[in-house]
C-alpha cells in the first residue's frame, strides 16, 4: 500500500468511526424505506404534503404512535383500508424507521 492510498485508508476510517456519522447512518437508511415505501401516500420528510390528502405526514405522528409502532412494523403492519399494502420489517430495519421517524418529529 502506497503512502498516499494509506492516508486515504486512515481518513476514511475515521470518517466511519465519528459519532455523527454512526448516528446518521441507521436515520438515512430509515429515511429511504419509507421513501421507498410510503412516500407514494404520505409525507415523510421535515416538510411537504402527502400525496394522498387523509394520509397523515409522518412529522406528526408524536412520540406515543413512535412507540407504539415498533410490533406492527415487525409483525406486518396494516391499516384501516385496503389500499394500504402490508409491511413487514426486520428488526434492525424497524429500529432505523423509528430513528428517522423520531428525528423529524414537530415538537
């Protein structure tokens, strides 16, 4: 390894072990399965409307919903109305959702 690639290889390492970007990680990787997901039906960013107008956007589901949310995505989650598919997450999937979801809560 030449000593250019080494420092590179340093850098990028300690890049991956700073606190910030562990944190981040598991939100962004939240944050793009309910883009993936449940954006064709609700808002799941910081701001915007859903798409469709009686899906609630995710900023303002509140911390009780959060918890509360935690069995039905690992169990399959289902809703009110048939037009919603059913989702079933992984645990370590589940746990990212609700990192992301809790980090764009309205306060």
């Amino acid at each position: 390894m030449g000593l250019k690639q080494y420092y590179f290889t340093a850098a990028v390492a300690v890049l991956y072990a700073t606190p910030a970007y562990a944190q981040r990680l598991p939100e962004a990787r939240g944050e793009d399965l309910l883009s993936q997901h449940c954006a064709m039906c609700h808002a799941t960013g910081r701001s915007g409307t859903s798409p469709q107008s009686k899906a609630p956007p995710f900023r303002m589901l509140g911390r009780l919903t959060l918890e509360l949310l935690q069995g039905p995505l690992e169990s399959g989650l289902l809703s009110g109305h048939p037009a919603m598919p059913k989702f079933v997450f992984p645990q370590q999937d589940v746990s990212a959702i609700l990192r992301y979801l809790r980090s764009i809560q309205e306060r």
